[in-house]
C-alpha cells in the first residue's frame, strides 16, 4: 500500500497504482490510533464522521475538480442568459459536507438549500461550513410525503445541482425526478455524471431519463463540457460530463 500521510490525527493509505478497482468499490484504508479500517469510498457516513477526510481523500490527493468546474459552467450560462447568481435559489442534492454550496457562494450565489439522505452529510456541513446552506434536509427523495415535500418545495427553487453523485445508486433516477419537479419552470439544472452513463450501453436509467427529458423538451441545454472528475485509486483519470441545462414546459 502507498500510505499518504497528513497533518491530520490519522493516517491513510490507498491500493497501489497496479490495482484496479471498479469506482463503486474503490477504497481506501484508515489508522486513527487504533489500527487500519478499511472504508470504501461510497461509505460516506463513515468517511464525514473523520473531520478533514473527505477533502484529503478526494480533493487533496485524487484532485477532484466537479465542484468549480460544473459552478463556473453554471454561472457562465448564466451570465450568457442575463440571469443575476445572487437571485438564484439552489436545490442541492448530494449535498455531502458542503463543498458544492461553497462554490456557489464564492460565486456570488443567494440562496442554497441542501438534501442528503444521510444524517451524517447535514452534520459534517455543520461543522465544516457552518452557514453555508440555508436549509439542509435529510431526506430519501424516492420516498417523500406530502409534509416533506411541501417543506422542501417551499424553497421556492430555480436551480438544481447535483455534482458527482449520480449513476451509482446513492441517488436513483426517481429521486433526480423528484428534486427536478422541484424546480420551477425556465429555472436551471446543472449536474456531473460519469460520461459512459449517458450512451446507449448504460444500465443506471440515467441516459434513459436524461434522453426522455431532452426529448419531451422538458431540459434544453444551454452547455457541457467532458473534464477530468478526480484520479482513480490506479492513478488513472475518471472522466465525468458537467451539464447546465434549463427546465421548460414539455412540448404539447
């Protein structure tokens, strides 16, 4: 194992660079005082509930770039359809501990409101970036009542984001639908997805889902770019897709 050190009270090592693993099993294994754990990169309530390690995992040492890259798409078509970033109110799903809602912030942002279904997400936000979100519910978008959604809903949200964590099972095709029936009408979406999950070969529903909403007019979208996500445990590049799109009324 190639051990990564920190300034941080644990240590942590990733597979060697011979290795291959699938991104929904790559992992990662962890010495706070008390020997190696193993954590898979997909347990997030295990990884938030270690301050900082989220960061250095991901950002530090596999160089993720979803954040500021879907953000600065984001507010380039914003500005290219005259739209004020300081008037939007965002619905972000997968919120995590924050880091996209700080993005939209450091752009000027207004008003941002995050969902995760973990409980452990809202509280490693709160610690990590207090006051960053608005509002912060923890909730499964597949299965909401009425009360749940009109508390959500009352947001009043023209924009969604939802940065690399689509396609994997931690938010299914329903609750994306969900969170995007949220979303007032000429309002925008802005997502990360992993390329191959928008082709034909897909087995997620997320190409199919994407395609019905382009087709029916109910996305039209205004900008993509394909970039680097972040290093697999290889070493090799993961490359994703950034979508900024706007939702208008189905045709017919």
């Amino acid at each position: 194992m190639a051990v990564e050190r920190s300034e941080l009270t644990y240590r942590l090592a990733l597979p060697e660079p011979t290795e291959t693993h699938e991104q929904d099993v790559e992992f990662c294994v962890i010495d706070t005082g008390e020997g190696w754990q193993e954590y898979r990169f997909h347990d997030y309530d295990a990884l938030y509930r270690i301050p900082g390690l989220y960061e250095k995992l991901f950002y530090d040492i596999l160089q993720c770039q979803s954040p500021p890259v879907v953000c600065d798409l984001l507010v380039e078509q914003l500005r290219a359809q005259q739209v004020d970033p300081s008037s939007l109110r965002v619905l972000d799903v997968g919120a995590g501990n924050g880091i996209v809602a700080e993005e939209l912030r450091a752009r000027g942002v207004g008003k941002v409101v995050g969902v995760d279904i973990i409980p452990e997400a809202r509280d490693a936000a709160e610690r990590d970036r207090p006051g960053v979100y608005d509002d912060y519910h923890v909730v499964d978008l597949t299965a909401l009542d009425e009360e749940q959604i009109e508390s959500i809903a009352s947001g009043g949200f023209d924009a969604l984001t939802c940065v690399a964590a689509l396609g994997f099972g931690d938010i299914p095709p329903a609750a994306f639908r969900a969170a995007f029936d949220m979303v007032a009408v000429d309002g925008f979406v802005a997502i990360t997805i992993r390329d191959d999950f928008l082709t034909d070969g897909d087995t997620t529903g997320f190409a199919g889902l994407i395609g019905s909403l382009l087709e029916s007019g109910e996305l039209e979208q205004l900008g993509s770019t394909v970039y680097r996500h972040r290093l697999a445990t290889s070493r090799d590049p993961l490359l994703y897709r950034a979508v900024v799109a706007r939702k208008r009324r189905p045709r017919g």
